[in-house]
C-alpha cells in the first residue's frame, strides 16, 4: 500500500510540473509591436536598418531640424519633422513607418504644415515615411540600430610603433591549437590552446605608420591593378615570405617583443587569393629578435631575388605583423593544405631573415609550389574559409550646409577668348578658386557654376554638380581655356534660356545672380540679352579687368556696355580694375555684394513681386452661371504668376451691398491650394455697392501688404455702383496701388474710368458678355509686366 501511494504522489507531482510549465492558453498570440523612441534630430541616415517604426516626441516643429524633399526625402533630413511635413503626423507626435530608398539627383523643397523643407541638388540615400500602423503579421525591430558615429580605436604599446585598429565585432571559437613562441632568443616554442577569432562580415579599418622603417610586402596593395595580367605567369616563391628578399634595405628595430594577436585579425587575404584551412588561425608572434637565432632553413633555401618593383603605397588595410603569412603580395603563388606532420619541416631563419620571417605552425601545414594548386577547383568546396573584407558601413557624411545668410543661385561667365593668354587665364581661374573658398558654397547657402565663353558659351558646371567650396575649387583647376572671341551677349542669352533651369539645379527660391568676367569689353551687343535675362529675375554683375581708356573706346561694338547691361546703374553691379594682377582685391567686395540679398532687386519680376486683390461683384444681376465664369478668369489671371510667400500673393473679395473677405495675402502660398480656393468661393447674391468694397479692400488687404511689394487690385464689376466710386478710387490709388477695373454688360463707363489708374486706356477693360472675359487675361499680364519693367533703373 505504502508503494502504491509513492507512485501516485510520484505521478501528481510530474502532472502539477507539467501544467505549470504549459504556457498560458493553447493559441499563438501575435508578439506586441514594441515602438522605440527617437528624438527630434533624430536622422533617417543614422539607423541603419532598411524599414523600421519608431514614436516621435511633441513639439518637434519648434526644434526646427532641417528637412530636405517633399514626399521623398534625403536621408539626412529629421525623421519626425519629415513627417510632419508630410502630414503624416502633427506636432503632437506619434508614430511613423520609415522605410528606405536609392537616392534621388533632385529633393524639391516646399513648405507644408507648418515646416519648410529645403531643396538639395543630389544624395545617396532616400527615405519616405508613412502612418504608424504596422500591416498585419508584419513586426517591426523594437530597437534600433543607429549607425556609430566615430570608431572605437585601440593603441598597442609603444615598441610595435605607432598603431592604431578598429574593432569590428567577434567570435570566438576554442578549437584550434596554434603555437605561440615565448619572447626568447631560443627557438623551441611553449605549445598553447587559444581561440580562433573568426570576424564578422564588417571588416576592420586600419591606419598604420611604422617608427622609422617602410614595410616592402604592404606595397602589394598599389599593384593590385597590375594582378591581371601577371595571373598567367609563375609566381615568385619569396613572395609568401616576409623579409627575405630585403635583408639590408630596412632598419630593424632594437626589441619589438610579442606581438599581441588582435580581435579580427587572425583572418587577412586579398580577394584573388584564396588562402588555406592551415592559415585561417591566429598566426604564431616571431620571438624576440637576436643576433644569436641564427639558423638554417634547409626545406627553404634562401635565394637573394632583385627587390620587386612595387611602389609602397601611403596606407594599408591592417596592422603591420610579421607573423601573419597572409599579408603576402597578392597571388603569392604559394597555397597550403591540411597533411600528416611528418610530411612537413619548420622553417628556420637566418640572422638577416629573423626580423621578419614568421615561424610556421609545421604540425599543421604545408607549403607547395604554385603547380600543385588545381584552378579548375571550387575552393567553396574543398575546405577553404573564404572571408572576403567588406567596406565598414559608415554614415554618410552630410553635404556642405554653405552660408544660409547668403543663399543664391550663381553663375559666372568666365573669359576664354585668346586675348586674354595662359597666364591672365590662370589668373581668372585662381580668382574664381579664392572666391568660391571665401563664399561657402553649400546646400542651403550658395550654389555655385560656372560658363565659359568665346565664340560661343560652354557650360563647365552646372549649379548642381558641386555642393561644397572644396568641389568647386578642384573642378576649377581642371577648366581649360576654349580660346575664340569674347561675345558676352550669346553667353548671357544662353544662361537666360538654359543654364538657369531647373535641371540645372536652379532652386527658385535663391536670388539667380550672373557675375560676367569680360578682358576689355565684348565682342558682341549685350543690351537686348541682357534686358531679357533682367525680366527673367537674373541679378547682372560685370567685372571688368583692364577697360577700354578713351583712345580705345571707338573700337568698342557697343557703347557704355557695362550701363546696358547690368541690373542697376547705380554702381553697385559694376566692378572695374584696373590691372590682371589686382583681380584678387575684387574678391571681398564682390562676394560682399553677391550675397547682400536685400538689394538684389532684379530678383524681382513682374510675375514673383506682387500683391493681387480681386474684388468680384456677386450682385444679383450676375447670377450663379455668370459668376462661376468669372471666378475662372479670376483663376486664369493667377495661374500665370509664380505664387508662394516671398513671390506674388493673391487675396479676394465679394461684395454686394456688404463686403466679404475671402481669402487674405498670404493665406494660400501654393498655387494649386490657391487655385482651389478660388473655385470654392460660393456666389452671394445682393446690390451694388464698388465703392465701399473698394475701401474695404484697402483696409482688409493692402494695409497688410509687405513694402516691397507692388500693390494691384482688379475690379469686376457688371453694373453702376449704388454709391461713389472716386473718392474711394482716388484714397487707394494714393496708397500706390495700382487699379484695373474690368466692367462687363451694363457697367458704367465713367465709373470704370474713376476707378482705373492713369492712363485710363491701360487699366480699364469692358467686355459685353461674361463669356469674352478670357480675351483680356494676356492683355492684363502684358500691361502688368510692360509697367514693372518700364521702372528706371538707377
């Protein structure tokens, strides 16, 4: 009985250990999405991982990190700013799926939500972002792994010389027993058991510089290029050993002592050489050097080749150790293979080789001639570690920001024609070097370009190939000179209608800037290209080296060209000096004057420096047909201006006998959203009352216009006004703004007069059906752009 109740104790107690170790229900359940925090700066290009989520802070519009794109964005670019720009969340945070893209040659900047994203020419990596709802099944990492930002380095001691490794991340195997010599000036070794350090796909970067001598066998690196062709050909056997075909030609070092095997060096070959199971162990540290460890090497006789011809190369991819066989030139023609010990004799140094000849592990390997290897053999087959060094992934360093206080477009025309020689040549050269050093040319401050011209102009950058100082300069020194005349007016035609572009890298919201670069003066008119190029918002700068004196001025094509063609005549955009050799003096002044944005004032066209108020009639007499026509010439006339908050705004109103404000300057600053808020304007239906909606709009819309605007108001209006239209028309005409008044059917002609800036025939339009109204939207913006243009220019 005792028994029979051990064994159902017994039983109970397994039962009660199952049940407890059963895992709470019998279904799967789905693992919970763990979202990680970042904070505000946080980059897209500073985790690396291709798709992740992660939970943004509140507040981070307020932090103001930079955004480059719109919908796509460059992987340097705040990943929680990204996606507010991109609506994606709001300022109160949440999460976001960031999923990795190819970089793009052009991120389009905008402003959305209240966060302005900046242009940016070209970059290697992309990134979009979306809502935080991870699909189903779909995990996403609850960490993430950012990219470090500087390596860890770790100094050996003094007498190796001066070295320095980076650390990848190991593993480590206890399998492989290697021999590792005691620092004696005996040769018998002390056998020991260490761990094989097998290093992960992350290759280590070295920098390494020997204490008073060169190492001949790292010059392999620089003939990697010569492998090719010397693959067909024995190779030389002293190849696979170090030191012993330089004897004499490097200084030995007093004492090196051990060397100490370092993590994820055991493992060192050139891609093309595929090294044996015998030499993928930590390779034995040579002995303490003596002049006594004085031996023969009776399996290897020394042969005294000629010293090869490589040139030593300024870096190399690990540290300097004489042990390690693998640091042979490439295809060393020598391969290894596992065989009985007894088949095998040590290696032995001489006096001379002992420097730099490594011991040999002679229980485990096996050196023959280059014929016994089998090319036609899969090494992937037959036992061999093959671990090919991988690039470090490194985060990418972002572009050059440039100086934000002097974000412009800039081009320079440089003088390529014969007259100036090699020499004054050079000298241009090196004044466009000093002034693109002096400008910081960067992403979100200058970009710079530059045209070469003599019979005809030749574009040598554009503004978007280069985005830092250091770029520039060094695409400078490689201009040569094209030679031919000097026709300044084809070049300045050629950057109007193609350099300026926004293939080129023209990015809009920077001021376009030509500084023209002219020996003596043109061999061509420059003043019709270059009214052009000023309507197109091209701010035109001359510098003029050695000028016409008066004996000279009777050979000139063009009179007072520099005056013609310049955007102002006051002398700011003109610079003359007096001799090649004082060119460099121009460079403060002119890179002074380049970035002084405010007075830039060709920036400013017709079409990007206005303020438009519409004022619309929806009396009753126009009906819901007719009104909906006007809100489409309405539509038409602002489709042909360039709408943001810097360039053209646009406000309306709709009066009746009472006064609405639409839509206010500034409110819409895109030209779709604009668009569409002129279709949703919804028709009223009332009297007449224009001169009150005249006045209504001078206190509604232009008392808020910026200063250097140029104030526009239309009128629409299809009868007489029930009360005075002049002396409205009169008060904000003294306000300076310019008036339009457009009457259709039974407007009065008078009054249309009254309220029409002078001359009257200019700004007053009568049209006898709503239908015709389109005939005048041309008309309008030609008489609009004639007026500004017409504007003096000292």
């Amino acid at each position: 009985m005792t028994r029979v109740t051990v064994i159902v104790v017994v039983l109970a107690f397994i039962w009660f250990c199952a049940c407890r170790a059963k895992p709470n229900g019998s279904k799967n359940k789905k693992p919970k999405q763990v979202v990680p925090d970042i904070d505000c700066d946080v980059r897209a290009g500073k985790i690396n991982l291709p798709e992740f989520i992660a939970r943004c802070p509140a507040h981070c519009k307020e932090t103001r990190q930079q955004v480059y794109g719109t919908g796509v964005f460059a992987s340097i670019s705040s990943i929680c700013n990204a996606a507010i720009h991109g609506g994606v969340i709001t300022n109160t945070g949440g999460k976001v799926i960031v999923r990795k893209m190819a970089g793009q040659n052009i991120y389009k900047g905008s402003n959305s939500n209240g966060v302005r994203s900046l242009s940016l020419p070209k970059w290697r990596e992309s990134f979009v972002v979306s809502v935080g709802k991870p699909k189903k099944d779909v995990i996403y990492p609850s960490t993430l792994d950012y990219v470090p930002s500087r390596p860890t380095y770790v100094k050996t001691s003094q007498n190796e010389g001066k070295s320095v490794t980076t650390l990848p991340p190991t593993t480590t195997t206890p399998d492989v027993p290697t021999t590792t010599p005691e620092p004696t000036t005996t040769p018998a070794p002390t056998t020991t058991t260490r761990p094989t350090t097998t290093t992960k796909a992350r290759a280590a970067a070295h920098k390494t510089r020997d204490a008073g001598s060169s190492h001949p066998y790292l010059a392999h690196v620089a003939a990697t290029s010569s492998r090719q062709s010397s693959n067909s050909q024995p190779k030389n056997p002293s190849q696979v050993f170090r030191g012993s075909p330089y004897p004499n030609r490097y200084s030995q070092r007093a004492s090196a002592g051990l060397r100490r095997p370092e993590a994820g060096s055991a493992i060192r070959r050139q891609p093309s050489s595929p090294v044996g199971p015998a030499f993928n162990r930590v390779q034995p540290a040579p002995p303490e050097r003596s002049p006594t460890a004085s031996q023969s090497n009776p399996a290897f006789p020394r042969r005294d080749w000629p010293p090869l011809s490589y040139a030593r190369p300024d870096w190399f991819p690990g540290v300097r150790r004489p042990a390690d066989v693998s640091y042979a030139v490439p295809d060393s023609g020598y391969t290894s293979s596992e065989t009985d010990p007894s088949e095998t004799t040590a290696p032995q140094s001489t006096d001379q080789d002992r420097g730099h000849k490594p011991l040999l592990d002679v229980t485990h390997t096996k050196v023959e001639p280059v014929d016994a290897w089998k090319p036609e053999a899969n090494p992937y087959e037959s036992g061999f570690s093959l671990r090919e060094p991988e690039p470090v992934p490194r985060a990418p360093e972002p572009a050059s920001q440039g100086d934000p206080n002097c974000k412009v477009d800039l081009a320079f025309l440089m003088d390529g024609s014969w007259s100036i020689g090699k020499r004054r040549f050079k000298i241009q050269k090196d004044f466009l070097s000093e002034v693109a050093q002096v400008i910081n040319v960067g992403v979100a401050g200058p970009m710079m370009g530059i045209i070469q011209y003599g019979d005809d102009p030749v574009t040598e950058f554009s503004l978007r190939t280069h985005s830092s100082s250091r770029e520039v300069k060094s695409a400078i020194d490689k201009i040569s000179q094209k030679g031919g005349l000097s026709n300044v007016g084809k070049a300045l035609s050629y950057i109007n209608k193609q350099y300026f572009s926004d293939a080129n890298g023209n990015r809009g919201g920077a001021p376009n800037v030509a500084v023209v670069l002219v020996d003596g003066w043109p061999t061509d008119k420059v003043e019709e290209a270059s009214r052009l190029a000023r309507e197109s918002g091209i701010n035109i700068f001359f510098v003029t080296i050695e000028g016409p004196d008066d004996s000279e001025k009777q050979n000139l094509v063009e009179a007072n060209f520099v005056d013609k063609a310049v955007c102002r005549t006051n002398g700011f955009y003109s610079l003359p000096v007096n001799s090649w050799f004082a060119l460099r003096k121009a460079v403060q002044p002119l890179v002074k004057r380049v970035c002084d944005t405010d007075r830039l004032v060709c920036s400013k066209t017709c079409l990007n420096a206005n303020d438009i108020a519409f004022v619309i009639d929806g009396s009753s007499s126009v009906g819901t047909g007719n009104f909906r026509t006007v809100l489409q010439f309405v539509a038409n006339v602002t489709r042909e201006f360039e709408i943001s908050d810097t360039d053209t705004r646009v406000g309306a109103i709709q009066y009746t006998y009472e006064q609405r404000l639409e839509f206010a300057f500034g409110q819409y600053n895109n030209k779709a959203e604009l668009l569409n808020a002129i279709k949703r304007i919804n028709y009223w239906s009332g009297g007449t009352s224009t001169g009150a909606a005249i006045t209504y709009a001078a206190e509604q819309l232009f008392s808020k216009s910026k200063p250097n605007k140029r104030k526009i108001m239309i009128v629409i209006t299809d009868g007489r006004s029930y009360d005075d239209v002049r002396v409205p028309a009169e008060a904000v005409q003294r306000q300076g703004v310019i008036a339009y008044s457009i009457g259709i059917a039974w407007a009065a002609q008078d009054e249309l007069e009254y309220i029409a800036t002078d001359p009257d025939k200019e700004h007053s339009f009568f049209v006898d059906e709503f239908d015709n109204l389109y005939k005048f939207v041309p008309k309008i913006i030609h008489n609009i752009c004639q007026e500004f243009n017409s504007q003096p220019r000292n």
